[in-house]
C-alpha cells in the first residue's frame, strides 16, 4: 500500500512497461505480504524496480486506483527522491466543495489535468514521511495545500474519512523496516 500511495502522490514518464512486469511486481509484493507474516531478525530483502512498479500501476492495480485518476507512474530517483504524474479528474473535487472564489485555484484548472509531485521518502525502523518539494497541474507550479486537497480527496476511505495527510508519518505495512531508494529501482527491507 506505502508503493502505492506514494505512486498516486508522484509521477513521471514510464520506461518500459509489461504484462509481463506487472506479473513480476504482483509475485514480489505476494512475496512481501508473505515475509510481513513471518517474523525475523535477519534482514529480508525484495528489489524492485520503477518499470515493475509503472507496469503493475497500468496493468494491474485497476481496482486499487480511485475513480478519477488515471495513467499513474513513478520516477524513482537517488536518495529517497521520487517523481510521480497522474492524471486527475479535478472536477469532482470542485462539485465537493461548491463554488470557488476567485483565489480558489480549482475555479481555473478544470476537467483531468496531468498532476505531478517530486519529493523525498523517508523510512527507518518501520515508519515513513514524505517531504513534498515541488508540485503542479499541467505544468502550472500548484501550493503545497492544493495538492493536500487533491491527495485528501482521492484518499477517502472508512478509515480515513478526511482523507490522508501528505505531511503525516506513516506505518510501513508487512513489517517492512525501510524502504532503500536508488536510481530506478527500490529494495525492500523486511
């Protein structure tokens, strides 16, 4: 859910994507789900990478992708950082809310309007936070508060009614300790 949940955040240009990725991505995060269930002292460790995380997101995570976003991808960069795009419906969450004011920047940008973020994921000892750095619609630089209101909106569920906050530290879920990021690729550790 932590990859997922940060791909929805971000997004970027896709490299090679496949069925056939997307398979390998579903059998490393069954592989995941397994190890979470299965305590040790002995770190475990599953490597994945960005073309397997954007293929899974296109082929594969259909159902766990909110009504309204589409064409979700992650650039995996050096240290933590990462990209992401995907393209929103901006209008429900208008017809949410009301009217806007003037100042109100989803009275401007209508319609699903590519959404990207680039920030910096932390993990240690089970827990993790991102650390938004810049983020826009169709290339129009956006606040920080306008894609928490995005991100708040696309996040409803029983257990977050308002939404999750972009700012708030997460569990890591599966017993998965951190989370070691590399350019295009990723390890998890268990």
């Amino acid at each position: 859910m932590a990859v997922l949940a940060t791909a929805l955040l971000l997004g970027a240009s896709i490299g090679d994507v496949s069925r056939e990725q997307a398979q390998v991505f579903q059998q490393k995060l069954q592989r995941i789900r397994e190890l979470g269930q299965k305590k040790s002292d002995k770190p475990r460790e599953t490597p994945i990478t960005q073309d397997e995380v954007n293929s899974y997101l296109r082929f594969s995570a259909g159902d766990q992708i909110p009504v309204g976003v589409t064409e979700p991808t992650i650039v995996i960069q050096s240290e933590g950082r990462l990209s992401g795009r995907a393209v929103v419906d901006l209008d429900a969450i208008r017809r949410q809310k009301g009217t806007g004011s003037w100042f109100d920047p989803t009275s401007y940008l209508t319609g699903s309007l590519p959404v990207t973020a680039t920030g910096v994921l932390r993990t240690d000892n089970g827990r993790g936070q991102f650390t938004l750095e810049r983020a826009a619609v169709s290339a129009i630089p956006i606040p920080k508060s306008f894609l928490q209101e995005i991100v708040s909106y696309y996040s409803r569920s029983d257990d977050y009614p308002n939404g999750i906050n972009i700012d708030d530290p997460f569990a890591l879920p599966a017993e998965i300790r951190r989370i070691d990021v590399a350019p295009a690729r990723a390890v998890i550790v268990q």
